[in-house]
C-alpha cells in the first residue's frame, strides 16, 4: 500500500508509521500478511514496478538497494512488527 504522486510526494503508512495507525486507533486489529520474501521481490519487480518506485520516491526505507537488501528489509520488517506487538499486547494482533 503505497501513495505516489510524485518523487516527493510518496508514503508508505504500513511501513513508516504503523505504530501511529495503531496508537491512533487502539481498538483497530493490526494484521500482518506475510509471505516469502523472494516470492514478495518477484511481485514487487512485476506489479508495476512496485519496487522501483520505492526505491525512487524513498530510497531511505532499503539501505541495499540489492535483492537481498530487498529481501533482508522485509525479513527485518516482518520482526519488527512481531516484536512490537509481543511487547504492546493491549493492541489486538493477527
């Protein structure tokens, strides 16, 4: 879930400010839909591009520009959530 309008314009809220979604909306269920990382690269190269767009409008959120850099944010990304929902759980999880 991406918003582009243009380069500096771009936002990812599931990514950058997930915390704020769910301290905003504390009675919201936060769930996370996994799936392989690589099988999610694959996606990301063909839906439109999906992946270049974010590492042009926000370069910032994958410091490798790499597939494994690809692959290793998201794994991290998926543990982080985890994590944080481990150590908040008045926050509904799935």
């Amino acid at each position: 879930m991406d918003v582009c309008i243009n380069k500096d314009n771009c936002y990812w809220p599931q990514i950058v400010d997930y915390k704020q979604i769910i301290n905003e909306n504390p009675d919201a269920i936060f769930i996370l839909n996994k799936r392989d990382p690589e099988e999610l690269l694959s996606s990301f190269k063909r839906w439109s591009n999906l992946l270049g767009r974010m590492l042009k409008y926000n370069p910032e959120l994958i410091s490798d520009k790499t597939d494994k850099g690809f692959i290793e944010f998201i794994n991290n990304f998926y543990s982080e959530i985890e994590i944080y929902f481990k150590e908040n759980q008045q926050f509904k999880f799935i």
